[in-house]
C-alpha cells in the first residue's frame, strides 16, 4: 500500500483529496497539513512513501519544504500540487527536488498514476 501525506493550507481542497485517494484501496492517506513545517516534520516521524505538496502555504512554502524533505535523504518523495502552470515554478520545483509537478486541473485524471508511479 503507497502511504500519502497531503500537505496543502485550503482545507476544503484537501479533503477533497482525501476523498479522492480514499477510494483507491492501493492509497492511504496518513496524514493531511496545512503548511510546509508540518508536512517536513511529520514526513520525518511517518517517512509516507509520497508527499502531496502545496507550493504556497504560510510559514515554509511548498519549495523550501520539498527541498528539506529531499535533503533529509529518505525514500520519500513529492509531487508538487499547485494551481500554477508558470514555467518558473515548473523549474523550481524541479531543482527543489520534487519527483513531479501537476496543476490542480489535472488532477482528476493523472494523480493516482503519478503517485503509484513515484512511490515504485
């Protein structure tokens, strides 16, 4: 089973991706949070196999905690959720580490293939 954390600060959009990925029997959702010191720390404490990332959340951003995540070295990894499809967020997130980077339109369609597919 691929353990998920969801770290993304509009509540209501986070349930819905509880929801979501809650009728995949392959997915479980270990934890949801609202911003990027919480996914870092409780990504440490869980170790989730992916990290569904905000890019902007108050406190630590959605960049600056998938850079720590990654840094920390563990199997982790994390798709960067966001409703930006500017190039210039694409290229960060890519150099923060993040393993994919999706813009919330599409999400429907391609979040449980990439998440499956980050995990193995």
């Amino acid at each position: 089973m691929t353990r998920v954390l969801i770290a993304d600060d509009e509540r209501l959009f986070a349930e819905a991706l509880e929801l979501i990925l809650g009728i995949d029997e392959r997915i479980k959702v270990v934890a949801t949070v609202g911003d990027g010191d919480a996914a870092v720390r409780l990504t440490s404490e869980l170790q989730p196999d992916v990290v569904l990332m905000d890019l902007n959340m108050p406190g630590m951003d959605g960049f600056t905690a998938t850079e720590a995540i990654v840094a920390a070295g563990g199997s982790t990894r994390v798709l960067i959720l966001s409703g930006s499809a500017d190039p210039n967020d694409i290229a960060r997130a890519q150099r923060a580490g993040a393993s994919a980077y999706l813009t919330k339109e599409k999400i429907a369609e391609d979040l449980v293939p990439q998440i499956l597919a980050a995990a193995s």
